[in-house]
C-alpha cells in the first residue's frame, strides 16, 4: 500500500477509535447500575468472587481500572466497558476493510477507489456495531461482554492476518495468540470462546 493510503487508512481508523471512544466516554454510567454491574464494580474494588463462573481475568483487569488517578470507582470499572468497547469497534473496522479487500480482490486490479470503499464500509460497520441496542448497554456500564467482544474480534483479526501471510510461509505466531488469548479469556467470559470455530475455519 502507498504511504498515502497508508496514513489515510490509519487516520481513519483512529477516527473510528477515537470518536467511539469519545461518546462512550461522555455517556459512560457515572455510579453503580443496576444488575450485574454494581457486583462487578464491587468485585473488582476488593478482588472478590462473582457469581458463577467467577471472571476472574475481568476482576483482576477491573481492579487495574479501579486503581486509575481518575474519577470514583464506579467511574473507573464502568469506563473499563468503554474503552475494550471502542477497542472492538476499531478491530470490527480492520476485519471489515480486509473482507471487502478479499472481495475486490476477486474482481482484479484494486484500485485507489476501492480502497476508499473498503474503509467507508469498514467504518460503516464498525459504527453500526458501536451504536446497536446491545452493544451499547455493554459499552457504558460495567459488563463482562464488551471485553470478551474485543477478544473475540481481535482473534478473528489475528486469524485474518495469519491467512494473508500463508504464502509467505509466516504469521504462525498471530494465530497461536489467538489461540491464547481465547483460551485465556475464558476467565472473562466463557462466551469468548464461541469465535473459536470462525478462527478455525
């Protein structure tokens, strides 16, 4: 890719990023919720136990968060949500540009104004994912779902980025950390482990 398309890719994505970032950030629940939220506040302030499973990989990141120089606790572990949510907003982008590069691809020689389309529809649906009914609830509170959306988007895109270097005989690493991370996080949410099958296809 040209560096002027490179820098226009990039800026894009850090535009997809940040902007998602921004309002996630604004509208983010200032106190405790109501469900599960207040337990995973309350959890990751004093390393507890949640209900079954436990999440136990969420409480020790929660408590990082709950230790940052900002805002009060329920702030802290909430905007944890926001920022793995704007994280597999910005990684929806990067699968979704590669997918439409694959499909034009396919018609021959990819052009300039293909590579401008394959960032619109990328933006396009990493906007639609960030700004759904549910992705949204668990983007502003404290919820185990919007880290386990960022693992299981990230690994497709690990797996994504290892299929490109199959021909050069490289990029095995790129899967085994998808692997590892899907297995890892298993302690934020079992449901992580639902994109195994995708990576293995």
């Amino acid at each position: 890719m040209p560096a002027s398309l490179r820098k226009g890719y990039l800026a894009v994505a850090a535009f997809v990023f940040l902007s998602t970032l921004a309002v996630y950030t604004a509208c983010v629940t200032p106190s405790i919720p109501f469900w599960d939220s207040g337990e995973f506040i309350a959890t990751s302030h004093v390393l507890g136990i949640p209900h079954p499973p436990g999440t136990p990989l969420y409480v020790l990141i929660g408590r990082l968060f709950a230790m940052l120089p900002f805002g009060n606790v329920e702030f802290q572990v909430n905007w944890l949500s926001a920022l793995a949510s704007a994280l597999a907003v910005l990684f929806t982008f990067l699968v979704s540009v590669r997918f439409m590069r694959i499909v034009q691809a396919k018609k021959g020689e990819r052009t300039t104004s293909d590579e401008i389309i394959a960032w619109t529809c990328g933006a396009v649906a990493a906007f639609f994912v960030a700004f759904s009914n549910t992705f949204w609830q668990s983007a502003i509170e404290a919820e185990v779902y919007s880290l386990s959306s960022m693992v299981q988007i990230m690994a497709v895109y690990l797996a994504l980025r290892w299929w490109e270097e199959l021909g050069n005989n490289g990029g095995d690493g790129r899967l085994l950390l998808a692997w590892y991370l899907m297995c890892l996080c298993i302690g934020i949410h079992l449901g992580t482990f639902l994109v195994a099958p995708a990576v293995v296809l």
